[in-house]
C-alpha cells in the first residue's frame, strides 16, 4: 500500500497468518479491519478494493488492518469454504482490536461475508462493531 505499511505475522487457527498495518498521520481516532475477496478467485489482503478501502480508513484517521485468510501470501492452511476464514478473522481481529478506540469493520465481496459473520459473533460476545462497510 505505501512505504510505511508494517507487515508482520501473527498465530491463526491452522498456523501464521500475513497481516498488514497502515498508520494515519495522526494518533489513530480506530481501527479499520478490512477482509479481502474469495481466496480462491485471486482474493488477497493487496487487492484493489481491499487497499481502497484501507486508504479511505486512514484518510479518515483509523488505522487500517488487512490480513490474508488462511492459504494467501504468507498465511498457513488452506481454504476453508468460509468457517476457517471467519476463524482467522476473528484471530487477528482479537490481536489488533484495540480497547478504547472505535472498532470498524469493512469486506469486499467474500470479504464481506466474513466481515458480516465477524459482526454478529462480536455482537453476540458483547463486543459490538462501531461501523460496517461491506462492499
């Protein structure tokens, strides 16, 4: 995304999964959590969609978080058909969610999808997404 883009690994469900971070010019005002197209149909964590959405995050002051879903890039496993997705969602969302600062949530396509199941599990745990964007 820019030169600044942190990319790191963190443990997932089946094993590491590839994330990537892009800091606002100013503290953080939330985080944005961004999930890629259908891994299977060339979805990645540096889609154009994905990438836009995160630029318009930070833009706004949120810093943007994309991860690739298990079997893309530099994350372990293999795709799941959507329930181990959701599950490598929920395992970056729980590392990079940050108590105190508004929670954003956006998808684009199968994204989507994930973002929506992420949504109501968070809702469900008493943990409430602040805003949704899916594409």
């Amino acid at each position: 995304m820019n030169a600044q883009t942190r990319r790191w690994t963190l443990a997932g469900p089946v094993g590491p999964l590839e994330v990537a971070v892009d800091e606002p010019a100013v503290p953080p005002r939330g985080v944005a959590f961004v999930c890629h197209p259908l891994p299977t149909h060339g979805g990645t964590m540096d889609n154009k969609g994905v990438q836009t959405l995160a630029r318009a995050s930070v833009a706004v002051g949120l810093r943007a978080v994309r991860f690739n879903f298990r079997g893309v890039g530099a994350s372990a496993g293999t795709f799941d058909g959507g329930p181990g997705e959701i599950a490598d969602a929920l395992a970056v969302l729980g590392a990079v969610r940050e108590p105190g600062l508004p929670m954003a949530l956006a998808g684009f396509s199968f994204g989507a999808f994930v973002a929506t199941k992420v949504a109501e599990h968070e809702a469900q745990a008493d943990r409430p997404i602040d805003h949704l964007a899916l594409v």
